[in-house]
C-alpha cells in the first residue's frame, strides 16, 4: 500500500458544556482531522487527539499539524508500506516525542488498509469483541450536589463506570458525598491528572475508604518512582494514563508497581502498533487495561471502539456516545449506547465503519493544508 496524499483540516466543535480538568477547561474543541488518499485511491479518515493547550501533554493540535507537515508525512508519503505495523517504527527513528502527531498519521495508515481490505478496523487489529462496555468521564464540577446530580444522572441513562475528574480542594468531600448518594456498589472512580504531589498522600490515603474502581494519575506523568510509592500506601489501585507513552513505560509500571491498571489511549502513545504491544504486556502481567479518550469527535471516537474490542480491554472505557459531547457528530451513523451502556462495534462495514459527513467538515473547516501532490 501506498499513501500519497494526506489533507490536514482543522475544525472547530463546541462541546455542549465546558470540560473541566485539574490543568484546565475545553469550551471549544480545535480538531485536527487527516484525510488519506491511497495509490490506488481508496480514502480513510483519522483524528489527532491533541488538545488546545500543552496542559494534558505538551502536545497541541499546533505542534501536532507542524510535526506531521515537517516530519511525519515526508516519511509516510508515497513509500512502500507492506503492513500498517510497519509505521510505528518509521516514525520513532531518531524523532522523539509527538506521539498524539505520529499516532493521527499511524492509525490513518491501519484505518486505510482496513478499508482497502474490505474489512472492519477492529478486525485488523485482532478485536474480539461485537460490543463495547461504556463509561463517562465527568469534569470537576462547582459543588459536591452538582456532581452527585450528574453521577446519578450518568448511571440512570446505563453508563457502566463514573469517572470523576478530581483536584486538590475538590477531592475527598466531593467523593463522599457521592458515594453516600449513589451507595456502594456503584461502579466509580477518579482521576486527577497529575494534581497531587508526596506531600499529600494522607489526603490521597484517605480515598480508601470510598471502595473506588481506581484512582487516574494522581501524581506527575514522569513520577513512575513516586506512584510506586504511593501503591504501596493504598488499597485502592492506581491506575496511569499520562505516565504511560511507550510499551517500555507499561513495562516500568509494572516493575516499579507504580500501578495496577492502564489507561490506553491509542494517541497518547503513537498509535494502534504501540497500543497492541502495552494491551498484550499487560495481559500477560494480569494488568487489566481500558480505552481513555480525549474529547473525540464522531472520527477518533470508531477509532478508539475498534481497539477496545481486544481482549484485555476488561473495563468500560471513556468512549460515550456522541451525542454527550456534541449537538451534532461528524459521523454516520453517531455513536449510540444503549440502556445497558454498551457500543456496538461495527462489523458490518469496513474500514473505521462509520460514513464521514464531509460536507459539513468543509463547512466547519477553518484550516486546510494539502500533503502531497
Ligand atoms: O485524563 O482522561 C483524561 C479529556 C481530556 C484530557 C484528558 C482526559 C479526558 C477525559 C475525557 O477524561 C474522556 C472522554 O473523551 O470522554
Ligand atoms: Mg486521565
């Protein structure tokens, strides 16, 4: 297979309300979508999942769109690919970093090949499952009686998992009182992207008490030492996000027990190659994982129902429907759950199995920039 050509666009979403992490808000998704055209003119479609501003990773959808113009697309266009494995490894030669640019590019790669193929992308990838099990990831809210509003609201509508996005100040009375108003059997966990530090682990230890699923990335994403530590003081698992950019981080979890699960998201570490080789690690260490998200639309959204269709993928991931983002997706068929909080995985068509509306993302478009001829 060949690529010979890869449209950038930028399109703006607007979430139907503000999300709202420990290292800022998004009001207005900036999406970086990729059009790839083949040699033999079959078409797929990726997302880079890199945000607005540098405070998830240090990647932005502005460093991503100036990493795949300058350095990435020149090693992909117009080459030989005998297998969409093969990109990983083309794109980390002696180029650091830019795993949200590389991973956009390198899942375009296995979505297209999917496609030429005539088969389903979860297919590809090796996926087992025909349905994937759904969790939603809610931002800090202003007060514990809002959040436990939209928990229960979460639950109501079949959601399998609620994750609460927590910050120092906003932590153990806001979980309380949650767990006090949903009892104790309810699926919950946190995650605190990065918000904590070693002087609050009495805080941390107090979480215990709440029976959480898990606690997301209390610490810094290159702590691996002190999430050890903090492990070792708690009951309840922690699991990693952030830390984990490389089958080689996973493989240091692991051994330092910085944590006892792994949040993938495909973007966050270079794409679908690398996300195989963490789920396969993990499984063989009985490290159950599960699919994050990043406020994908209709697009990076397929991609992310594809690759939680493996195995290991034991836990609901943050993969809600569309309509919890947006008024309208950019997809056909939306994304759609169902009152036992299940996605279906399409197997029914081939390629990301789903139809790109692009009429309305020329419409929504506000930057385009052509690759290749
Ligand atoms: O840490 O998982 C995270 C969104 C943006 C940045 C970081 C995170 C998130 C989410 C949203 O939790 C998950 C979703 O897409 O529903
Ligand atoms: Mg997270």
């Amino acid at each position: 297979m060949r690529i010979d050509r890869i449209t950038l666009r930028e399109i703006r979403l607007p979430l139907k309300e503000p999300f709202r992490i420990s290292s800022g808000v998004t009001s207005t998704r900036r999406i970086c979508l990729l059009e790839l055209l083949s040699s033999d003119g079959a078409v797929e479609w990726s997302e880079c999942v890199a945000g607005e501003e540098p405070n998830y990773s240090y990647e932005t959808i502005d460093t991503a769109w100036l990493a795949i113009r300058e350095w990435i697309a020149p090693r992909v266009l117009r080459r030989e690919l005998e297998d969409p494995s093969e990109v990983y490894a083309l794109l980390e030669r002696d180029f650091r970093g830019h795993g949200m640019a590389k991973g956009a590019v390198e899942m375009g790669v296995w979505g297209l090949a999917a496609r030429t193929m005539g088969i389903p992308l979860s297919q590809l990838l090796g996926g087992v499952r025909k349905e994937i099990e759904v969790g939603i990831s809610l931002g800090i809210q202003q007060d514990p009686e809002i959040l436990a509003e939209k928990v229960k609201k979460s639950f109501g509508e079949g959601y399998r998992k609620v994750k609460m996005k927590i910050e120092p100040g906003k932590d153990v009375a806001f979980v309380r009182h949650v767990r006090n108003v949903v009892g104790s059997t309810a699926h919950l966990m946190v995650d605190a992207n990065n918000a904590y530090s070693e002087a609050e682990f009495g805080l941390l230890r107090q979480l215990d008490e709440f029976e959480l699923m898990m606690i997301e990335q209390p610490l810094a994403s290159d702590d691996l030492v002190r999430h050890a530590k903090l492990q070792k003081l708690l009951t309840t698992p922690l699991c990693l996000d952030e830390s984990i950019t490389s089958v080689e981080r996973a493989q240091d979890m692991i051994e330092l027990g910085s944590g006892r699960i792994v949040n993938i998201k495909p973007g966050r570490v270079g794409g679908f190659a690398s996300s195989i080789a963490i789920h396969n690690l993990c499984a063989l260490h009985g490290i159950p994982v599960w699919c994050g998200g990043m406020l994908e639309s209709g697009i990076g959204r397929a991609y992310n129902v594809a690759l939680a269709s493996l195995s290991n993928f034991k836990l609901p991931g943050d993969i809600s429907p569309s309509d919890r983002y947006w008024e309208r997706d950019v997809v056909s068929p939306e994304w759609v759950m169902s009152k036992e909080g299940r996605i279906a995985v399409p197997l029914a068509s081939p390629g990301i199995g789903v139809t790109v509306d692009t009429e309305r993302i020329e419409k929504l478009c506000v930057r385009r920039e052509v690759l290749g001829p």
